[in-house]
C-alpha cells in the first residue's frame, strides 16, 4: 500500500474534517475533549488517533495546548 493510501482512511478524513471545522471557527488549536465530542468518542481514543496523525505529519499536536492541521 503506497504512503498516499494510508492517508486516506475514512478515520484520518472523519478527524482530519473534524479538526478543520474545529480549527476554523477561531483559528486555535483544537482540544482533544472539543474533538472526542464532535466526533462521539473517547478523548483516550482521539488521543491515540492524534499520536498516528502527528508521525504522518498532518498535524501538529502540543500536549495540553490542542492540535492543528499541517499545510
């Protein structure tokens, strides 16, 4: 499977959307609790998530300040 194709799982555009409506509406970093929410999961569960989004390189993620998408 090519690097491109495991960038493109229904659960890295569902968070990948979901930091980018988030991120949108005041130009800050998302919480991980505000993306759990909108997403309807754990915050253990996005964290996991958000470790995997961050070693691709399509977010940055401060621990305790929130993530953002990566140009």
């Amino acid at each position: 499977m090519a690097t491109k194709d495991l960038l493109r799982t229904p659960a890295i555009e569902d968070y990948s959307k979901a930091i980018f409506s988030l991120q949108s509406r005041n130009d800050e970093p998302v919480s991980t609790n505000a993306l759990a929410e909108r997403l309807g999961i754990t915050p253990g569960s996005v964290s996991a998530m958000l470790k995997r989004l961050d070693d691709l390189g399509l977010i940055t993620h401060v621990p305790y300040r929130g993530v953002r998408l990566t140009a």
